[in-house]
C-alpha cells in the first residue's frame, strides 16, 4: 500500500532558452517508466507509492534533464506522508 504523494514540478534551465517542454515530457516519460501510479497536471504531477520509491524517480528524473542537456534543474516538491496509507483518490473523492 501507497504510504505518499508526491507533488513534483520540474524545471530544467537550459543554456540558451530552448523550449523546455520537451524536457518536462522527458521527465514525465521518466515517471512512467517507474511504474508508480501518476496525475499529470498543468503545473505539476503527482505521484503515488512509497516515499523512498517516490524520491528516487524525482532523482531519476533529474539525472535525465542533465543528460539532455540541462546545466541546472529546479524541482519543486510537495509531500504527503501518512504510513497507513495514502491515495489521490481518497483525498480527492468528495470532488468527483
């Protein structure tokens, strides 16, 4: 069972303004990869699981802007802990 969220906006700096947005799809191609369960927003993504699992696709997540070019990278971060469990669909149901 799912112990957090994880609320992630990414921002990579490039070196001469390129358009970001095929980095921030890269980024979220990573998150897909990982397998986690996941919500793509307009201005962040969340994601479902463990924390220490969460953590590390953010830090995966960054390597590869770095690898794409990126000479430095923001990543925001909200988290919501909760060892007996966590979900998006709980905290949001009364909303849908």
């Amino acid at each position: 069972m799912a112990n957090a969220l994880v609320s992630v906006q990414i921002i990579p700096k490039t070196s001469n303004g390129e358009d970001t947005i095929p980095l921030v799809d890269a980024a979220i191609a990573v998150i897909e990869a990982s397998g986690v369960k996941y919500q793509v927003n307009p201005l962040e993504t969340t994601m479902e699981g463990e924390l220490t699992q969460l953590f590390s696709v953010i830090e995966k997540m960054n390597q590869k802007m770095v690898e794409l070019g990126s000479i430095s990278v923001i990543s925001q971060v909200k988290v919501y802990y909760k060892p007996d469990g966590a979900s998006m669909d709980v905290l949001t149901e009364k909303y849908r």
